[in-house]
C-alpha cells in the first residue's frame, strides 16, 4: 500500500491541512484502502497542536484538525513514505541532503501537481494570509488528486533500499 508523507516546516499548518485534505480525496475517491496519508515537519517538535488559524482554515473546509499532533520526521518515517511531497525547495534540499535514501520520491507539491517548481509558503514567515495558503493548498489538492496518486503509486513499486 503506498504511503504519502506530506511536509512543511513546523508540521502545524501546511502540511496538516495537505494531509487532511489529500485523506478527504482519497475517500471520496473510494481509495482508502489503497494509500495512506501522513504528515511531518522539517523543524518541529513532538506533540504541538495545529495552529489555530490552520484549524480555522480548515473547518472553512470541513476539515477537523483538532486532533493533530506536530511530529518531526525521522529516518524512520521517511523509510515508511513511497512519497514525500514538500512545500518548500528548501525543504526538498534539507531532506535530500539528511537522509539521501529518499531523495527520489521527495517532489515540491507544486512540482507533483503542476509540472513546475515553486513554494508555497508559510503564513508565519511571509506576507500571504492563511486563508490563501489554505485555499491554494486544498484547491492544489483537488485539482491535482489523480497526478499525485499515480506518482504514490508508481514510487511504490520501488525495491526495499534500506
């Protein structure tokens, strides 16, 4: 079964609402037993909740991020992930570099969706609301479900490299 790590840098507001609207996907595409969904942070600790503007944003979506938990990634968890999907080039770059086993399944979200590179960003570092982060996330997401499952899919069928 492929598994899809999603990643930002905190683990409290891209990544989980990516997670979550990306599981909402593959539900409604009837693909639940097929893949798993997860999410992590380059920069983060064990445990800390959503931000309260992620889970704001989300429930504008029907997304429950109250129960989220903030969790770094680790050896471990990336040796889980079929697929990693960033929102960063630097986070791309940070990981390859770490942990080099992953280097080919780790794409830019945009990257996985859109055929072309570029971040989306973090609402506690730059000058885009939350909302449009957000919306650009779940819309992201919607748009680009059969390309980013087809690309689970075919990284799956890698040999076991650890």
């Amino acid at each position: 079964m492929p598994s899809i790590l999603f990643v930002c840098t905190a683990n409290r507001f891209r990544s989980p609402i990516a997670a979550i609207s990306f599981a909402r996907e593959v539900v409604r595409h009837d693909d639940d037993h097929l893949i798993q969904i997860s999410s992590a942070g380059t920069w983060t600790v064990i445990g800390q909740p959503a931000t309260t503007e992620a889970i704001q944003e989300a429930n504008k979506y029907r997304l429950n991020l109250s129960l989220h938990k903030s969790r770094p990634i680790t050896r471990e968890i990336l040796s889980q992930a079929d697929l990693v999907l960033v929102m960063e080039s630097n986070h791309k770059e940070a990981i390859s570099h770490e942990f080099p086993f992953i280097a080919d399944r780790i794409f830019l979200l945009s990257e996985a969706v859109n055929g072309s590179t570029y971040d989306i960003p973090d609402p506690y570092a730059s000058d885009e609301s939350p909302k449009a982060i957000a919306h650009e996330i779940v819309t992201m997401l919607d748009r680009g479900y059969d390309q980013i499952f087809k690309l689970a899919l075919a990284k799956s069928h890698r040999s076991e490299e650890l």
